[in-house]
C-alpha cells in the first residue's frame, strides 16, 4: 500500500472549514508544525502539494524532506522556480481542477 501525504496551504483548510496550523487551537496543539509533520513527509511515497505558494516557513521547507524515491506532485497555479527543478511534477492549475486530475491519473495508475 501507498502512503500518500498531502501538504496545502493554510487557505485550503480554513475555507474548508478544517483546523489551520496557525493559532491556539491549531491542528498542531502548540507542537512545531516541523516535529509533527517532518517524520509524515519523510514516509510518503507520494507527496502531493496542493495550493501553496511555498515561501511561507516552516511549512514551505517540508517539500523538501520528502525521501528521493517519493513521487512529488506540485498542484498551484504558480510553480515556483525553486521547486521547478526539484523532481516535481507540476500540474500548473487551481486546485479544484488539478487535483481531481491527480487524483484520476493516480487511481488509473493502480495507486
């Protein structure tokens, strides 16, 4: 079995009505998003990066850890240079169109 993790921005969680990392009552309880979520990244075999612009840290930085043999998907209108040319595959539309497109060519791929 696959282990997909997924890193979105702030926006996608809070107009989703999800918990933010940011503020007291964070998903992250008061730990550094970094302690929690660096161990997540570093076993995905999928990282998927939805709606971020990857300048904001710690957050943006966690890409980063994901291990070489993982399969990196970037989903952003806005592809970053940095992260260009960093083995990701970048689906250079909004989230609400290139995601389910992700989603359809994994599951077609036997995810």
């Amino acid at each position: 079995m696959k282990r997909v993790v997924v890193l979105s921005g702030a926006g996608i969680s809070a107009e989703s009505g999800l918990q933010t990392f940011r503020g007291a009552d964070g998903l992250w309880e008061g730990r550094r998003v970094e302690d929690v979520a660096v161990e997540l990244v570093a076993e995905a075999d999928i990282l998927l990066v939805v709606g971020t612009s990857l300048q904001v840290y710690p957050a943006a930085g966690l890409v980063f850890e994901a291990p070489r043999r993982a399969r990196r998907i970037l989903v952003n209108p806005d592809v970053p240079e940095r992260v260009a040319g960093a083995a990701f595959e970048a689906v250079v539309k909004p989230a609400t169109v290139g995601v389910p497109e992700v989603v359809a060519r994994l599951l077609a791929e036997g995810l």
